[in-house]
C-alpha cells in the first residue's frame, strides 16, 4: 500500500505567508485610492492657504512616505481660508470713490491699516513709507514757515513737487497693468462701466458714499470745483445752478445700469463724513491686518477750508433747500441710491472707533 506524501510544515507557513503578503497589497492599494478620491473631493484650487503658500486642489501623494496605518485613521481635511484667525474673503470689496467723499482719507486709512488693498489713492504696500515721508513733510513745513516770507500753498506746492507720491496714481493704464488678482478691496474714481466688467469674473460688494444732506455734497464740490459763490440762490434757475457745481464724477461715477442691476454685484452705503476712522474699523472686521502699521497722514492741503457762512443754501429757506435736494435726486442717479440706501439695510453699520 502506497502511503500519501504529508504536506511539509514549512510549505505550509510559506502559502501562509504569501496570501498574507498579496491581502495587504490589495488593502494597501485599495486605501490609497480612497485616500486620493477623499483629498480631490474635499479640496479646491486657492481653498487651502498655509501661511503664506496656496495648497492646489490635487496634491501628489507619494507612497513611500505613506504608513498605511495612517491612511486608515487619517482626519478629513476640510476646505478653509483661515490663516491665523483671518478669513478670506469670497468677494472683492470696492469703494465707489464720489469726488468730495473723503476718498483719499479712506483708501489711506485701509491701506495703511490692511493687506490687499488697492487705490488710486495708493496700494498697502506703498502706504507705511509713504506716511512716514508726510510726517517729515509736515515738520519741514513748520520750519520753512518760520523762517520764509511765502505761502502756506506755495510752500506745500514746493515740497509736494519734491516727493514721489505712489499715493496718487492719476493714470489708469497703471492701475492696469498693476491689476486686481491680488487685491481684497479696490477703491477707485472711475466710470461705473469698470464695475460692470470686472463683475463679469468676480463677485463684488461695493460701498458707495452718501454724504447725508446732498446739499453738503453740493456745496463741497462748489468750493473744491469752482468758488463758493458760484451757486447763486438768486438765480430762478436752480437746475441750472446744481449742474454749474455738480462734478462729471457724479454722472459717470454711479449709472443704474452698470451698478443697480448686476446680479454679481451687492450694493452698500455709508456716510464718510462720519469719520473714515469708523468705516476703517468696520472693514477690521473684514480685511486682514499688515505685518507692521503706522498711522494714515493726510496731506495738509493748500486751499483754503469752506465756510458755509459763503454758501448762500443755508440762508435760503426750507422750501428752497427741499426743492434742491429733489433736484438732485431726480437729475442724477446717484443721490436717487443715496436718498434710498441711507437708512435701510444696505446701510453699513459703522460703529466706534478702535484703532
């Protein structure tokens, strides 16, 4: 009788061994395409920021750095703008920049303060220089003051000529070809139409500037534009009179068309004359904050302060005013906004300041 060969013992532990081998190949692979198919699900491109680098949204695994053990314990990641307490915004901010609004005031105060902003009125990244060479333009003032026989404005003039102002960029082909990919917020005095197509790739909410009486507004382009007297009260021909002070910025600055009627685009409103200080405060709450920041200098202007006892609307009467103010708002759409924005919702809820 012709005995069966046994099975061998080491042959045994062998086939063991190999189904065990190719068992955790298979979990192995299995798990690292999870992986990838959970790491392209819950990232997107410009979603991650770590420190100051963007993760992309298809990050290259390398798999000999991998401990499978980890895979399988791994946290999702989630998707998050937030660097250090900051976060992102999901739209562009914009200021509408009306002449005689305390534009300048504004884009300084941002730009001095916060990361990303960017202004005909100067960018973040030129603002701490620039204050700091304005703290030394106002002492060299008083000194020549002291000692010179001129005028405050052909001293102020005479320094300003000597100085490189990257806080007042005039032209818009620089602006241009500067672009807006790396700005949070643009404050521009520009045609309305720029609005509209820059609404054509991204989402904007724009901040436009009422001064609460309108007739202030008026009155302040007179004195800026022309002389105070220039409205003359007694003139019957009050249509007439708004459109001798009314600056073209109010025209081409603010069209319904371009503004009111854009979907990608979230009209607010705010009163500068308030204080820019208080709007600055309501944007910390939006804009991240620079490495190092000093305090917005203005620029001691040459001319001459207003004095409303020159401007003949305060002493014209109520009835007079009221018919103004409707003038206004019925020639020109943007005092029609103003007159509908200031205190209903869209209304920015300034508050004090904490700078």
């Amino acid at each position: 009788m012709v005995s069966q060969s046994q099975p061998q013992p080491h042959s045994n532990i062998l086939a063991f061994l190999v189904g065990t081998v190719m068992a955790s190949s298979l979990v192995f692979t299995a798990t690292i395409l999870q992986h990838q198919q959970t790491s392209s699900s819950t990232l997107r491109t410009n979603d991650i920021v770590e420190g100051n680098h963007r993760q992309l949204s298809s990050p290259k695994i390398d798999c000999s750095t991998i401990d499978p053990k980890s895979l399988i314990t791994a946290p999702q990641v989630h998707n998050t703008n937030e660097v250090q307490g900051w976060i992102r915004p999901d739209r562009i901010f914009g200021f509408v920049h009306m002449v005689e609004t305390a534009g300048e005031e504004i884009n300084g105060e941002l730009a001095s303060h916060f990361e990303r902003v960017c202004g005909n009125k100067g960018y973040s990244h030129d603002y701490y220089q620039h204050n700091e060479r304005i703290k030394q333009e106002q002492i060299d003032i008083t000194q020549q003051l002291k000692h010179s026989k001129k005028s405050k404005e052909s001293v102020v003039k005479g320094l300003l000529n000597k100085l490189h102002h990257r806080t007042k960029i005039t032209s818009k082909e620089i602006m241009n070809e500067i672009g807006i990919e790396d700005c949070d917020y643009i404050a521009r005095g520009i045609d309305s139409s720029y609005w509209a197509h820059l609404s054509n790739t991204e989402k904007l909410e724009l901040h436009v500037p009422c001064v609460r009486d309108p007739l202030d507004h008026l009155m302040a382009q007179c004195h800026a534009f022309f002389k105070p007297k220039a409205f003359d009260c007694a003139d019957r021909d009050v249509a007439h009179q708004i459109e001798e002070c009314v600056n073209v910025g109010v025209k081409n600055r603010f069209r319904n068309k371009d503004l009111r009627s854009n979907p990608n685009i979230e009209l607010k409103c705010f009163d500068p004359m308030d204080s820019p200080a208080r709007y600055r405060d309501y944007m910390g709450t939006i804009l991240q904050r620079k490495r190092v920041e000093n305090d917005f200098f203005y620029h001691d202007p040459a001319t001459a302060p207003r004095n409303k006892e020159d401007e003949c609307v305060w002493s014209a009467g109520e009835e007079y005013q009221m018919k103004t103010r409707m003038m206004m708002a019925e020639k020109y759409e943007y005092y029609q906004f103003c007159n509908e924005c200031m205190g209903s919702e869209n209304e920015l809820p300034l508050f004090g300041n904490n700078v």
